[in-house]
C-alpha cells in the first residue's frame, strides 16, 4: 500500500466513522510518522525534476519555457503529489489534533 493509499483510507475513516479518541490518537501517531517518508519523497521528487529542469535549461531554452515544459513532465507530476500527499497529511494532523483537544475538554466539563 502506497503513501498516498494510507492517507485516503485514513481521510475516509476520519471522514465516515464515529471516531474514539483512542482510535483518533492512533491515527495522530500514525500519520506524523509518515510525515518523515512523505519530506524523503518530496526530498527525492523535488531532486528529480530540478534535474529535468537543467536539461531543459541546458538546450538554451528560455528559462521561462524551460520551466512550463518541465512542469509537463512525470518528475513534476510526482513533485505535485509529494507535496499534496504533505499537506493532506498536515491537515489530518490538525484535524485530529482539535479532535482529541475538544473530546479531553468534554471529558473535564463533564465532570
């Protein structure tokens, strides 16, 4: 299964279930230890296309083509996912966050 997998079956359990806290806190941790592989990923993605982009920029293209035709290219495609699939993770995060802060409160009003 896929990074990008992983966060859309967790997006959809967040989305559609009747969350615990204690499954929510589960998936917290999950996600912030695959933010670690999605900055490897971005890393990598962001190395390959300034790759595709010097080629392009080495056949004396004009910077500015150089750049739009290298956003056609696969490298950019993976580049644009790594940096979704981040912030989609980073988001989640948040939301789980607020999620597991407002249930504690609950919690401590109900008291």
């Amino acid at each position: 299964m896929t990074v990008r997998e992983m966060l859309a079956e967790m997006q959809t359990e967040v989305r559609t279930t009747d969350l615990q806290p204690g499954r929510a806190a589960e998936l917290l941790n999950h996600l912030t230890a695959l933010l670690g592989n999605i900055n490897t990923e971005i890393r990598e993605a962001d190395m390959d296309y300034a790759k595709v982009l010097l080629v392009l920029l080495e056949q004396d293209e004009a910077a500015s083509r150089a750049k739009i035709r290298a956003e056609t290219t696969p490298e950019y495609s993976r580049k644009r996912e790594a940096r979704d699939a981040k912030e989609l993770c980073k988001e989640l995060v948040g939301s789980l966050k607020y999620f597991l802060r407002s249930q504690a409160e609950e919690m401590r009003l109900s008291r």
